[in-house]
C-alpha cells in the first residue's frame, strides 16, 4: 500500500486511511475517502468510506506476502479483512458499515433460516467469495452462519426490487419491454399505469429518461427508495451531491426514442413499432443496467444509505467507518464491454 499523505486532506484524519494494514491482498482496487474537517465539525456522524472494488484476475499473491503477519490481510478467501474489521482494537470506537451491491427481498432479509446465495452465474474473484458469507449478516436479522458481531452489513441494489411488488417502476419497465416485443402485450403496460394511477405517455418518458434527476425529482419516483434515502439527507449534503451530479455529462439518444415510443403507444393498431425504434428498444433492454441513470442511481443509494444520519443515538454519537463493496456487477461490467448503440 503506497503511503498516506495528510495533504490530501488538511487537519488531522479520522483514522489511519488504511486502517493499520501493511498490505491487502486481492487482486483488489481499494480507496479511502474521508469528509474535510470543515464538513466533520458540521456534520461529526459522517463516515470515513472504504470503496472496495474487485477486477476478477486471479493471480498469485505479492512477494512477502504472509497471513502471519498481523497487518496483512487477504480480501477474500480466509475473510480476513472482514475479521479484522470486526476485532481489530483500533477500529473497537468506531461504528463498521458495510454496504453489498446484490438485492435481497425484504422477505429474505428478514428470515434468519434464509437459502444460501447462489453465485453460480458469477466470475470467481476474491470478493465474491466473501460476498455470500456476508450476506449472511445482512440487516438485524442475521443467520446462525453470520461471523461478524460488530460490523453491519446492508444491501444497496434497486435493480430487482419487482420482486417485492408488483406495482413499481421495475414492472412498468419490464412491460413496456414486453409490449414492444409483442405488441398484444400493449394492453398489459396500460392496465398497469391505470393501475398505479399513471398517464401512459408520462410512464414511457419516465422509464426511458437518461436523466438521474428524474429519479431524484419525479412526483412519482418520490415514495421509491433512492428518493426516499436521498431526501434524508442533510441539506448540505444533498446540494453537494446535486452539484456534483449536474457536472456528470448526461447520455443522450440519438434521436428522439421516448417520443417514437409514445406515439406507437398511441396508436390503436397492434403492429410493431418502426423496425429502429424496435431494434434499439430490444438493444436498450439487454443493456439497461449498465445505462449511466441506472448505474448512477445504484451508487447514490449506497451513498445516501451511508451519509444519512443514523437514527440510533448512540450510533451517531461515535465515528463511522463505511465499506462501499463494489466487487460483483459493476466490475464485471468493466471487465466485458459491451457495444451500446442505443445512445452516446
């Protein structure tokens, strides 16, 4: 690990931005983040944040590498960083966050005697092979198989919560798929806007829009989950994030396709829509996930989990450590581009 440079950040750190660790065995990307003084005395219950991100190449550990030394550690595997977290005494004032990238139904989270994950379609990496331990922890609700007593571990991943309700943005998207697919499926997408108390062509331009604010701003996007954590947070916070998120370069269509798509809606024939907007809806569906919106809209979640105040007093009165663990999709993703030709 290279050394630690306060200049970075003036003024004296939370804790050592490595935590103490000599080395951290992967292969692994690991960056430590922490709030400016100025921000700490404002707003102590902020965290020092740890993004742990996993590239999926197996290679043989450094030279000198040794698990008996007590300051190097291995990122999976043995689980060892994970362990040290949870006992190193360094760490024992600090509250430990650690936030998963991998939805789990609230059904699961709150079921002590939950199935194993499945990681079979899956990439081996060191992470993964912790994620499944440690989703064993997740929520107040842990297994018997949980072996962390004083690290918190949370999922933050929106991408499959159709599977706790049927009357979500999840399931509006994936009918307006289907009915550009087989347009006898046209009737489904309307019954579900009548549905949820929707204008049709206001649901397509939502679902279709490449735009983070809309999930921010939207008046029906304000019950769903990033709005509702975003909108916890510290004013402050909120307008920093905002700021920085106007100065992400938004992708845009090529043309107008939310357009195409409302007026094919509109019609009343069941004919497919032109062969272009179909081809790019059907491209637009296989690749959805990795829209810049959506994987946007993943990270301020986490984000947002991580930066609001906790609602436990004694947890806000102590420092925090967060562990952001980007290791399973969004690498995978970097790993196996993909050609978008839907939008630029």
């Amino acid at each position: 690990m290279p050394p630690w440079s306060t200049a970075i950040v003036s003024g004296s750190t939370m804790l050592h931005p490595y935590l103490g660790l000599r080395r951290l065995r992967g292969p692994v990307t690991y960056m430590y983040l922490e709030p400016k003084p100025e921000w700490r005395a404002r707003l102590p219950y902020l965290p020092a944040v740890i993004l742990l991100g996993d590239i999926h190449d197996m290679k043989p550990p450094c030279p000198g590498f040794d698990l008996d030394d007590d300051r190097t550690k291995e990122v999976g595997g043995t689980q060892s960083f994970w362990h040290f977290l949870d006992t190193d005494p360094a760490l024992s004032a600090f509250t430990k966050d650690v936030v998963l990238e991998f939805w789990l139904p609230k059904h699961a989270r709150l079921n002590p005697h939950r199935a194993p994950i499945d990681l079979s379609c899956f990439e081996g990496g060191p992470l993964l092979e912790t994620w499944a331990s440690l989703s064993h922890c997740v929520g107040q609700v842990r297994t018997p198989a949980c072996v962390l007593a004083n690290v918190r571990v949370h999922v933050a991943d929106l991408r499959q919560r159709y599977i706790d309700s049927e009357l979500n943005d999840e399931h509006l998207r994936d009918c307006l798929f289907a009915a550009i697919a087989d347009p006898k499926d046209k009737h489904v997408f309307l019954d579900k806007c009548r549905a949820i108390g929707q204008d049709p062509e206001r649901a397509v331009r939502r679902l279709l829009s490449l735009n983070i604010f809309t999930d921010l701003d939207d008046e029906h996007l304000r019950t769903e989950r990033l709005a509702h954590e975003f909108n916890q947070l510290h004013a402050s916070v909120q307008a920093e994030l905002r700021q920085k998120l106007a100065a992400i370069p938004q992708q845009q269509y090529p043309y107008d396709l939310p357009q195409a798509v409302v007026e094919w809606m509109n019609a009343r024939s069941e004919e497919h829509c032109h062969p272009v907007v179909e081809k790019d809806m059907r491209d637009l569906a296989e690749e959805e996930y990795m829209l810049r919106r959506r994987t946007t809209c993943l990270e301020l979640y986490a984000l947002s989990r991580m930066l609001k105040e906790p609602r436990d007093k004694t947890i806000r009165s102590r420092p925090r450590v967060a562990v952001l663990y980007v290791g399973v999709s969004n690498a995978r993703h970097v790993q196996h581009p993909r050609r978008r030709r839907v939008f630029r």
